[in-house]
C-alpha cells in the first residue's frame, strides 16, 4: 500500500515526493555550468592576483595646442620616445574602422579572444607543422605593446588572458586607446598621434584616407615598413590596407583617390612652437593641454624674433608677448631663441627679472592725475633739481625747461615723474604695481622709495605687459592668462577717466613709421641693459624686451632704437585696431588752462565767493564723462551728469576743476567764506 501510494507520487501533508532523475546530457550541463562558473572565478582571482600592468600607457609625453585645438608642440615621454596619447574618439572613425577591417573583423563582438579566430589558427598550425594565421586580435596586440615578450606559445597564453582583463578593464574604447597609443610606427615613434606628426606632419585627427592606411600597415613590421627607409613597401603595405575585403565600407571614389596618393619618403620634424611656454604647462597631470595661445600668430612672431635675432649683437636676445587686452589671455610668447648657445636659449625671458626703467611711467602719469596732482595741460618743470641727496638726470643729460604733463610723459622726461613720484608718495605706487600682478622686487634692504619713477625695481615682461593692459583697458587690473578659464573682472586699480587720459597720450605714430592709433611707451635699464617697449591699441597689448641674458650692457641700446622698431613691427602683423589719441591742448609756452572743445565751468566762476553749505558745481561741453575735483580731490557724480555736489569743509580758498575724457580741464580759484 505505500509502496503503491509513494509510486504514485501522492501523500499526505508534509510528504516529500521522490527525487527526480538527472539524465545524462543534464549532468553534462550542470558540469560544464560549473566548470565556467570555477574558470570565472578563476580569472577574476587571477585578475586580482596578477593585474595588467598599464604602465607604458601612462608613460606619455605631453601635446600643447593652441585655442582652436591645432599643435603647437608635442613632448616626448620618458626616455625620449614619442609616445603620444590619443583616443579612438579623437581620430577620424575612417581609420578606426580600417584598422578594424585589417587587425581584427570580429573585434566589436569578442571577449578579448576570437575562437573562431583561434581555431582557424590550430587547426593551419595541425596541418602545415608551422604558423599559418596568427588569431591574434586588437586587444591581444594592445597586451602585447603594454608588456612586450618573446613570440613562443606561452606569451600567447599570457596574451589571450590579458586581453580579456584589458576587455574588463577597460572596454572596447580603452584597448583602442592603447593600441593607437602605444602601436609602433618606426623608429623612436609610437601610436598614431606621433606618427601622424612624423610622417605627414598633421595631427592626428586631419589624417586622410591613404595616411590612416599607412598607420594601420606600419605597425606589422615597423622597421622594415618605415616610410623613410622602405618607402616601396610601405607603399605596398598601405595599399594592402585600402584593398582589404573589411575596407569595403569605404566609397570607390575614396579608395581609389587614397591608392593613387604618393606615400611619404622623409621623416618631419616634430612641432616646437612656444617651446618655453609649452614646457611650463605641460608639468600638469594633462596630456593635452589647451593653452589660450593662437598658433598663426605665434608662429608669426617667433619668425619675427628669429629676424631681429640677426640683427643683434652677440649674446643679444629678444623677447616677445601679445595678449587680448580685454581678456588678457596670451595669444603669442617668444621667451628667446630656443636653447641657442650663448642666447640662454632655455630661459623664459619673458620671465625675467628686470629693471623696467621708464616703462612706468604711464602708471605713476595716470594715479598723479586721478589725484588730481596734475593733468595732461599741467605745466610742469624739466630742470635740474636734488631731492635729498639724489639729483636725477635725463637720459640724454639735458633739461626741456617747461613742459606740459603730457609732453613730459610722451618725451620720457626724469625730472617730473620724480616730482610726481614725491608728490603721490612711492609706498601707494608700489601698492597699485602690487594690485597689478607686478610684486615690486626691491633692492636688499631698501624700501619703496623716489627711484621707483625711473625704473628702480624688478619687473618681468609678463608683468610690464599686465600693467600696461591696465592703462589701455580703463585701469582695470587682470592677470596675464595663458590657460583658458579661469578670469575674472577685476576693480580698476586707477579711475578709468585717468587711465584713458593716460591712453590718450600715448597714442602717436611710430617714428620709423608703423601703425596708427597705438599707444605706446619705451624704457632703458641704467647703463643699456634692457631694452622695453610695450604698447596697446582697442583689442591688444603687446611687450618687447631686448637685450643680454647675462645681464651684460649693449652699447648705445635704448628702448626707442632697439625694442620700439620691433613693437612696431609686432602691431603691424596684428589686425588693424586704432584707438584716439589726445591733442595737445596747451602751447608750447605751457600757458595756463583754457577751454577747450567748449568745455565750460559755468558755477563758481573764477574769483567767485560763496557762502559756506552745499555748492553745486556745474560745467558745459567737453566729452563724458566729466570728473569734478576740488583741490585735487574727485567728487561723487554720476557718468552722464554735468554737475556734482560740494560741501566746502570750512572758510578759505580752494580751486574747482572740471576734467573730460579727453584729458580737457579747465579750472576756476574760489574762495569760502564764513557764515554769518
């Protein structure tokens, strides 16, 4: 009866039916289930164990391109190899997909290991005695590169499950991104970046269809396929390429334009513009580094410095920085002549430390006229005169006697910016050069003192040209930029009015000829050490140093003979962007101030006397905005107004000025008295 009952597979509650029978293609299943299932594990201990070692793929040198991405120069790696990153996304898919066709047509679809491949290979292996097909695929090669070994057996055992671990690892990107890294191209080359730079003197991602073809087929056998050394049978090898049944996928028309191409027979020589600024940027984690530079004008100027180079004495060298003068990003950056014996051809001069001499002065000129201590009609003394014990000279020794504030400051006079320098204090000229960008480098133990206005401290290029953007960019202060990102609007370190006074008067012609409507400024270092010149005009603001490295004088040089001929030349090669210049508004006699352009102070007028309380001082003509100061000291008013207000601090006699933004002023003596 139960043995009835449990035949039938019934029962009561809580009884359990009677095992099932496993057949034999089950327990064929449940093994081979296992057998995976311990192999997985396997592997994935192994790949624990025993991870890839991506160390080559790391190991690469640096790419610094310009702001629209094209090449200004490529480093090496470690050891001197041109091993140069790129990804599979950053070349044409053209060349992805010849490669494809040629190394591995079942690469999307693999684990890292082709079987099909692998099987084809054993079984021509079985019957020839040797090797017929490799079955090697993309990924297989890409462990190759990382970890070069010996062609026998084992290394392909070793390859196949490295392949795999690349495939965990990294996805099929990442094995494309190694092997168009790390594919030897000949030579001290490696990977499609370097290759392309070399042989087709084209970045990477410009290839064309022939050039993408030669890349695939170099890499077979490196040596005996070098373009410059086999230029037939590389030839023959890229045509293989292009004639590929995977290589369908292209049009006819491509294909048979990319055949008839000439190959190349010479190896180019690597890109090396901005040789010093590339070398300062690329110390970063970034392998290609976007740098704010425009390579058409980089490679202009340096073709320029190479010029001037010739023209100069021996040891003499030349420096050259360009920049948008409302970003202040560098467009252009000549440190030297690279590593030229003699020149100091590694040192960025740019950022050297120099005396600026009068490259100064349209600073000091613009904070003396914000504070009302002059204006550009302000007649002033060019005369010999101590302060203290220190009795400056001009360069040219003599005196120009009287002479307007603007003449004083196109002419580079020494005399009135030193009496502007004591008026205006040298501590608040240090700190508005320090607001800048430009940390004032002072002698050993000395403070900041009268010797500021003519030079007496140390400056480099970068921060000359930082300062003078101020003056062409209403006073504004901005950091040079060489990377993008990262500006930010800044407070005007002197009032715009002041520093468009400045502007005004700087802006004149060339005395060599050259562009209009540039302002600019020269300076000499004490005994012709330096010689600068910067200037700007409505988008840019350029700096040119000349002379010695080893800080040896060149005799007779000046900035006006040496560096302003070649700032000249620098706008010239610039697009056209004039700016107005200021007229000068006093005689040669230096007569007092008159209206001009039918600026008018209409109250008080000259001699006027008021009552103490409020004042309200008014003007007509004249272009806007108006500045109003008593005393040298601005009032509030607003930019559009033709009046500010004044509340007279007590009885006495004052003088109201009213200035417009062309440097115009004309000024009325008032005196206070005392209420009753």
């Amino acid at each position: 009866m139960e043995e009835a009952e449990a035949a039938a597979g019934g029962g009561g509650a809580g009884r359990v039916g009677p095992a099932r029978r496993i057949g034999p293609l089950g327990r064929i299943g449940l093994g081979l289930g296992g057998a995976l299932a311990l192999l997985l594990g396997a592997l994935l201990v192994l790949d624990r164990v025993f991870p890839p070692d991506l160390s080559r793929l790391e190991a690469v040198g640096r790419v610094v391109v310009d702001r629209e991405g094209r090449v200004l120069s490529a480093l090496p790696a470690p050891g001197g190899v041109w091993r140069l990153p790129v990804s599979a996304e950053e070349v044409p898919r053209m060349l992805v997909d010849l490669l494809v066709a040629a190394e591995d047509r079942r690469f999307r679809w693999h684990f890292g290991v082709d079987p099909i491949a692998v099987a084809r290979a054993a079984v021509g292996w079985a019957r020839a005695g040797r090797v017929v097909s490799g079955g090697s695929t993309l990924s297989m090669q890409a462990a190759r590169l990382l970890e070069p070994r010996p062609r026998t057996l084992r290394s392909k055992a070793i390859e196949a499950f490295r392949a795999m671990q690349l495939e965990w690892r990294l996805g099929k990107s990442g094995v494309l991104r190694a092997w168009l890294t790390l594919a030897p191209m000949g030579g001290n080359l490696e990977g499609v970046r370097a290759g392309a730079l070399a042989w087709f003197g084209r970045p990477a991602e410009r290839v064309g269809v022939a050039e993408a073809a030669l890349l695939v087929a170099v890499p077979r056998r490196p040596e005996a396929l070098r373009p410059d050394r086999q230029p037939s049978e590389a030839l023959a090898a890229r045509n293989a390429v292009l004639r590929r049944r995977g290589a369908a996928a292209l049009p006819e028309v491509e294909r048979v334009a990319a055949l008839a191409e000439a190959a190349p027979s010479a190896r180019r020589a690597m890109p090396r513009l901005a040789p010093h600024l590339s070398r300062e940027v690329a110390r970063g984690p970034a392998e290609v580094v976007r740098t704010t530079l425009d390579a058409g004008l980089q490679r202009g100027m340096e073709g320029l410095a190479a010029e001037v180079l010739a023209g100069l004495p021996a040891r003499g060298s030349v420096a050259i920085l360009v920049a948008d003068l409302r970003t202040r990003e560098v467009r252009a950056l000549v440190g030297g002549e690279w590593l030229a014996e003699g020149r100091a051809g590694a040192m960025d001069l740019t950022r050297a430390v120099r005396s600026p001499g009068s490259a100064l002065k349209p600073l000091l000129y613009a904070m003396a006229f914000e504070r009302g201590l002059a204006r550009p009609s302000s007649v002033m003394e060019d005369l010999p005169r101590r302060f203290g014990d220190w009795a400056p000279e001009n360069y040219a020794r003599g005196f120009s006697g009287r002479v307007t504030a603007a003449e004083a400051l196109r002419q580079s006079l020494n005399l009135p910016a030193v009496a502007l320098m004591e008026a205006l204090g040298p501590i608040r000229f240090a700190s508005s050069l320090k607001a800048l960008g430009a940390v004032p480098r002072l002698p050993a133990g000395a403070g900041a003192a009268l010797p500021l206005a003519l030079g007496g401290v140390g400056i480099t290029l970068r921060e000359l040209v930082g300062v003078t953007a101020a003056m062409g960019d209403g006073g504004r202060a901005g950091a040079l930029r060489v990377l993008p990102g990262g500006g930010t609007a800044a407070e005007p370190v002197v009032r715009p009015w002041a520093a468009e006074m400045v502007a005004r008067i700087l802006v004149q012609g060339f005395p060599g000829g050259g562009p209009s409507g540039v302002g600019w400024k020269t300076g000499t270092s004490w005994g012709g050490r330096d010689a600068w010149a910067v200037g700007f005009d409505a988008r840019h603001v350029a700096g040119v140093w000349v002379g010695r490295p080893d800080g040896t004088a060149i005799p007779g040089a000046t900035g006006r003979s040496l560096a302003l001929p070649v700032l000249a030349r620098v706008f010239g090669v610039l697009p056209s962007a004039p700016r107005a210049g200021a007229e000068e508004r006093v005689g040669a006699s230096g007569g007092g101030p008159r209206a001009v352009d039918g600026l008018r102070l209409l109250f008080p007028p000259a001699g006027a006397v008021v009552e103490e309380g409020a004042v309200t001082i008014r003007a007509a003509g004249g272009q806007r905005p108006l500045v109003f100061l008593v005393d040298g000291v601005p009032l509030a008013s607003g930019a559009a107004r033709r009046e500010a207000g004044w509340v007279p601090p007590g009885p006495g006699f004052y003088r109201v000025t009213v200035l417009d933004a062309t440097g115009a002023a004309v000024s009325a003596p008032v005196r206070v008295r005392a209420g009753e």
